[in-house]
C-alpha cells in the first residue's frame, strides 16, 4: 500500500534534516521509501525541485525486456531477441506514463507551497 508524506519546512536545511531522518528509517527497515522530494519555493514565487530520487526507475524497462524475453524463447533465439526489445519499449512507456503523472502531482504541491517555504 502506498503512502504519501508531505510535511512543509521553514528553510530548505530543515527539508533536508527532514528527508534525512525518513532515509534513516528506510535504512533500518522502519519504512519503505519509494520516491522523495525537496521542493523550494522562493521568494519570487518560483519553485525548484531541490532533490528527486526514486528506487523504481528504470524497472518498468527492465522488466518488459525480461518477460519479452521470457516470452520470446518460446519462438527461438530471434523470438527471443524480439520479445526483450517489445517488452523494453512498453516497459520504457510505462515509465514515461507514470513520470507524467508525478510531474503532474509536483505541479499540483508546489502550487500551495507558501512563498520561501520548503516541502
């Protein structure tokens, strides 16, 4: 099941102390992260994403291309060949589909982020 955590900082040190201790606790297996970020909103009203990291990208890639491949063997080495190069295209648009939504969720968060503030 996923969750989401957002919680709203002073300076942008305080994010990051933040994030900090969230990445502790996945180190010790108290919690799962998945994807995280720092968004900035300075005092012009712009917002930059100070951090971005994810542990699930790239694997929709990678595991089209293996059950391509797995697939593909059923038909010879050529099947093969064409099952991983099908399965990494539409894991590959997978990944761009699901990218998408993430930056549309970041524009959605950073809109009601208060002026010199920090998610």
């Amino acid at each position: 099941m996923e969750k989401m955590i957002q919680a709203l900082f002073n300076t942008e040190v305080d994010a990051f102390t933040g994030l900090q201790g969230l990445q502790q606790l996945d180190q010790l297996k108290d919690i799962s992260l998945g994807e995280t970020y720092v968004l900035t909103k300075d005092d012009e009203g712009k917002t930059a994403i100070r951090s971005a990291k994810n542990k699930a990208e790239g694997k929709g890639m990678m595991g089209g291309g293996l059950i391509g491949g797995l697939i593909g063997m059923l038909a010879g080495p050529l099947g093969f060949i064409v099952g991983v190069a099908g399965g990494m295209v539409a894991g590959s648009a997978t990944d761009t589909l699901r990218a998408e939504d993430v930056s549309d969720y970041l524009d959605a968060v950073s809109a009601n982020i208060p002026t010199g503030k920090s998610v």
